[in-house]
C-alpha cells in the first residue's frame, strides 16, 4: 500500500499568486541579507512560485527598480554617524 504524503508546510500565497516586480517592497521579503534570492525551503513557496519571484526579482534589477550587486547589502560597513554629537541633554 502506498503511503499518502502531506506537505511540510503549508503555502502561504495561493497558486495563481502574481508577484509584481513594479512592486519592489513585496519582492525585498524574498532578497536574504546578501542580496541573494532565497531558497524555496526558507521562502516556503512551491517550485513554480519561486521561479516567478526568481524572474520578477530578476527583472526588478534589471530596471533598476532593486539594487543589484553585494554592494548595496553590505551588512560588514560601519553605520553613517547622524550627527557629529553622539547624544545632548
């Protein structure tokens, strides 16, 4: 007898979900720290939803819509001083 599977987890966007790559705030929740797409397995998409948020994010960087390169999600520099006067009373 064969045994029935059940999903891990459960999808969190339907099926026909259409991700916009006009939309660059919805797409940064699947660019990681380094400016990687991320994995399906973290993402939690199916297989064919992660190859539209693949081509939309790709497609985003391509306009200039979202940085491309690890430049732009350099997490190792040091953070811009806002004021010269570290705090005041």
């Amino acid at each position: 007898m064969k045994k029935t599977t059940r999903s891990k987890y459960r999808q969190e966007f339907a099926g026909d979900h259409v991700f916009d790559y006009k939309d660059p705030a919805s797409l940064t929740r699947f660019i990681g720290d380094g400016g990687k797409i991320t994995p399906s397995r973290i993402s939690k998409l199916s297989v064919a939803q992660q190859k539209r948020v693949a081509a939309a994010v790709k497609k985003s960087r391509n306009l200039a819509l979202l940085p491309s390169g690890t430049d732009a999600y350099d997490t190792f520099s040091r953070a811009e001083a806002i004021s010269p006067v570290p705090f005041e009373i």
